[in-house]
C-alpha cells in the first residue's frame, strides 16, 4: 500500500511572478479597453446627431456607420475655419451678444465656453507656475499651480498682496480647490509645470530631476521679479545668501571687539 505523496505548494517565486505579470498585464489592458470604449460611445453618439436621409438612410437601414460622424467632424471644421477669418469673427461676436441676453440659456452656455476653454487651452497658458503653500495646516506642504493674479476688487478686500493657485486633488487634477493665499507663503519652484502635473498624477511615484540649490523661491514683498518667476541671477541668490539684521544696526562680526 503506497501513501500518496503530500502536493507540494507552489514557490513563493513563483507566485510572485504570476502576481506581478497579471497587474503589469492589467494595467495594460485596462486603459486601453476604457479608451477605446469611451470612444466607441463617442463615435456612436456623433454618428447618431443627424438624420437618417443625411447618413444615407436609403441605402441600408439607420444609414451607413461613420457617415454621421465624419458630416458632424466637417461641420465643426467648417465653423472654426469660418470664425477664424474677419466675417466669422464679426457673425460669431454677433451671436454671442445675443446668446448672452437670452436668460436661462446665458448661464448654461457661458458655463460650457469656460469649461471649454479650460479643458482645451494650452496647459502653458493656463498655469504660469509650479508653487509650494503650506496646506492644511502648518509644516504640511502641498503642491498648486499658479494661475492669473486676481483682480484689484478682490485684492482691496483681502488687504494684502494675494496669488490665486489652484490645489490639484490626487491622482485626477481635473478637480480640487480654488484658493486665493498671500503672496508671502507661497514658494514658487522651478519646475516646469508638465513635471509638477506628472507628480500630482503619479501621487508623487514620478520624481523630475533635482535641480540647482535654491530654485525654491519665497516671494518676497517688494520683489521686482514678477511672482511666477523663479530664481535665476546671481545677485538674488548673494543677496538671499546674506545675514539678515535689523535695520540701522551693523551685523554680529562687524561688533564693537571691546564688548
């Protein structure tokens, strides 16, 4: 009578191997079937904007697949090319001051326009800056982007030079918050603004290349650098070298040696 050998598990090597590939595989496969399926939905959906007779109704029916999109591709084509010529600019203005009268349907279309806008603006325009404030509170530092200074009624009630950044929130940086800080605690950063924006993606996993001492600028007020500059002459980083003291009164070294 033979006793049955005890199955031996597979190695841990092993195991982990079948894990890593899986996620790797994973990872892989799934960006690309949401893609492609929010583009399918897309495509379906512009292909079902115009009528069926347009999309060739006759011939098979609910018209040939992609007609519509391509027509609704061409149409929208047609109109940027009119509206980037003088009569389209003139037609377009008109419409638009006339959009904005009708209520209700003001709100809703200034709303898309600067969501529009926003979304396809170049990201360089949209951000002038990386920046570091501390946030939520005190020693916890938090990364923003720089946006455009807000206008002089707001900076009459705040009572003090303020900077308008936007917190992106981790990993999706399409939302987040809106903040208004004075100018004096935020920290502008050299980095470029692609690299800040893969950090915030990534949670902080990617990691641009370290650069010079010193690219961490506090904005000082009175500063002739404009505020989403960042350092880069040598007499701003002698001049920041320097020891502070009081005003009128000689520093520690250059003391009275008799006291």
């Amino acid at each position: 009578m033979t006793s049955e050998e005890p199955k031996k598990p597979l190695p841990k090597v092993l195991k982990g191997n079948l894990r890593r590939h899986f996620l790797t595989g994973l990872l892989v496969v799934t960006p690309t079937v949401v893609a492609a399926w929010i583009l399918y939905r897309l495509f379906a959906f512009t292909d079902g904007l115009l009528w069926e007779n347009i999309r060739f109704g006759w011939v098979r029916p609910g018209g040939i697949p992609g007609v519509g999109a391509v027509t609704v591709l061409a149409l929208i084509l047609l109109v940027g090319v009119l509206v980037n010529n003088y009569l389209g600019r003139r037609l377009y203005g008109f419409w638009e001051s006339m959009a904005v009268r009708i209520p209700l349907f003001n709100k809703i279309y200034l709303a898309v326009k600067q969501i529009g806008e926003a979304l396809l603006a170049n990201e360089k325009n949209v951000f002038r800056a990386v920046g570091l404030i501390e946030y939520p509170r005190r020693g916890m530092w938090a990364m923003v982007f720089l946006t455009e200074p807000p206008g002089s009624e707001i900076q009459k009630h705040v009572g003090e030079s303020a900077m308008s950044v936007f917190l992106p929130t981790t990993p999706n940086p399409t939302s987040g918050f809106f903040l208004m800080v004075p100018e004096k605690d935020i920290r502008v950063l050299s980095m470029p603004v692609e690299d800040g924006m893969k950090m915030v993606i990534s949670g902080g996993s990617f990691v641009p290349v370290e650069s010079a001492p010193g690219d961490i600028v506090p904005i000082k007020e009175g500063s002739k650098r404009r505020w989403w500059q960042s350092r880069g002459s040598a007499s701003d980083a002698a001049s920041d070298s320097a020891p502070d003291s009081p005003s009128g009164s000689p520093p520690d070294s250059a003391s009275d040696p008799s006291s």
